[in-house]
C-alpha cells in the first residue's frame, strides 16, 4: 500500500472516530470521571503517530511483514486474505 494512501486511510479516523464520543464511551465503559483531558491526545489522530508506529516497527523488526509474522502471527494465508479485504 502506497504510504500517501496509508496517510489518508488514517487521517479519516478523524472524521469517522469523533473524540467527544469515545471519551463517553470510555467514561461509561470504565466508570471515568474527573477530567478528559488526558485521554485526548491517546484518541487524537496525528501523523506523528503513524510515523512514529511505523519507525518503531521496522527499526525492532526491519519491514512490517517480519512485524506481522512475528509479533502479530500473521501467516501468509492470513495475510493473503486480509490483504484481499483490505486493499481492493
């Protein structure tokens, strides 16, 4: 997957994951009260943080197909079929 459509898919999460929303869902589901605004930055949509998931994984694991065999457990089967979900 090109990284510019790699960028795009995630950005959109802004759009579709609104923070407000998550954090009452979060504040419900783990009986939270007291101030929000920790969790926001843990819910923000950032390109920092995409690269920086990204840096992090091939610096551990060299490429993200080592990532997805060994840290994930993704076979190529898998792969084969998540690819085929995700990328058409």
């Amino acid at each position: 997957m090109p990284e510019a459509a790699l960028l795009h898919d995630y950005l959109l999460t802004d759009r579709y994951l609104p923070i407000e929303a998550e954090i009452a869902k979060l504040q419900e589901k783990y009986q939270l009260s007291g101030p929000t605004d920790p969790l926001v930055p843990i819910l923000q949509v950032r390109k920092e943080y995409i690269y920086g998931a990204l840096d992090a994984i091939v610096e551990n694991f060299g490429s993200i197909d080592v990532y997805l065999r060994e840290a994930l457990a993704v076979d190529q089967s898998m792969l084969t079929e998540l690819r085929g979900r995700w990328l058409e």
